[in-house]
C-alpha cells in the first residue's frame, strides 16, 4: 500500500472537519479516496489518544470508531482497515471502561481476528499487540474474554514479526510487570525505550516511548 504525504496545513485541516462532524462518505472509494481516507483515520485516532484531553476522548473515538466501521464495510477484505478499525475499538472501549466496554472490547477482538486471516502479518504485528492488550485488560469469564495465556501468546507473535517495536514491547513490558515478572518486564521497556518509532506512527509511539522511561523507572 502505497503511502501518502500530507502537508501540515492538510492534516490540521482534516482534524477540523472531524471536529465538526465530517464523516466517511458512503459511497464505494476509489484506490487514492481509500488510502486517503485510511490515512486521515489513522492521524485522527492517533491525535485522539495522544492530544485530547481525557473528557473530550471518549466521544471523539466513538465517533471515529462509526467512520471506521463504515470504511471497513466498503472494505472487508482489506487487512489494514480492519486492524484499524480493531484499534480504535480497542481505544474506545479503554474510555469507556466498566462493564459497558466489554461489547465494544468483543467486537474489537473480532474485526482483529478476522485481519490476521486476511494477512497473518496483521498491519506488521500490531494486530498482535492490540489483541494481547485487550486479553490483558479485559476481564476474565464469566464477565469477560480476559486471559492471561492467550495475551502472553499476542505478544510474543507480534515479537517475532517486530521484535524491535515500541508498542509490543511496552505493552508485554506493562503485562509481565502485572504478572510479576519484574526483571523481563525491565529487559522489555528496555527495548521499547530504545526502540525505533514508525514513520507512520512516530507521535504515539514517542508517547508509548515516554510510558516505557516511567516503567523502567519503576522497576
């Protein structure tokens, strides 16, 4: 998938008509209208989760999880758009917690499982590394889909397809941490410290690199 370049002034441009409340058209993209449109979903969500303030959060990913579900009906068999969709899911339900995140945490969990068979890679791991986050934090049954084997399995195919990551490694850090293992939990926000932030991904991953230092220095 070819990447596309937008200038500052576009961005800041497509971040406004989100915020008043532009959304996906509903009729079939085209190759470029989709990429574009991939693309915007991915700066939104990652400005979402890294600049908003905490009340404003939930609302905004609600929203884009609805742009989302609608690209990914256009575009089923696109790999890409459903490991999106699954992490924006996967935010939302993050913000809205409790009991009532658990639907949306479920549905995040299938769109996820169905990108991985479309391409076993899943958007270069991250697929993986969503999918370990989400048997880590949500709860176990009969409440929930939680488990810690199942996470701890996540994370380690998303280590074998981007052993270097900065997301993988935080988050397995964080849970190894929860598990008790305190000293592969140091040696993995080692490497998330350490790691290289994605081109396509630097501002979250700069903030995932800033949680991996507080980790570290818990540890």
């Amino acid at each position: 998938m070819q990447k596309l370049s937008l200038s500052r002034l576009t961005l800041s441009r497509l971040l406004i008509a989100a915020a008043i409340g532009g959304t996906l058209a509903l009729t079939p993209l085209t190759a470029a209208a989709f990429e574009s449109e991939l693309f915007s979903l991915k700066n939104r969500w990652e400005y979402s989760v890294t600049e908003l303030p905490a009340n404003e959060r939930e609302s905004t990913l609600k929203s884009l999880a609805g742009e989302a579900e609608q690209l990914a009906k256009q575009h089923s068999d696109e790999a890409d758009v459903l490991v999106w969709q699954g992490i924006i899911l996967a935010s939302y339900a993050r913000e809205r917690g409790g009991l009532g995140a658990l639907g949306t945490a479920g549905d995040a969990r299938e769109v996820l499982e169905q990108a991985i068979k479309i391409d076993p890679q899943g958007l270069n791991g991250s697929a993986y590394v969503t999918l370990g986050a989400l048997y880590d934090r949500v709860p176990g049954r009969p409440l929930g889909f939680g488990n810690s084997d199942t996470a701890e399995r996540m994370f380690q195919r998303a280590l074998e397809i981007r052993p270097d990551g900065i997301d993988v490694n935080y988050y397995y850090a964080a849970f190894l941490q929860e598990e008790g293992n305190d000293q592969a939990a140091r040696e993995h926000a080692e490497r998330a410290v350490n790691g290289t932030a994605r081109d396509n991904r630097q501002v979250s991953d700069e903030a995932l690199r800033r949680d991996a230092e507080a980790l570290l220095n818990q540890l």
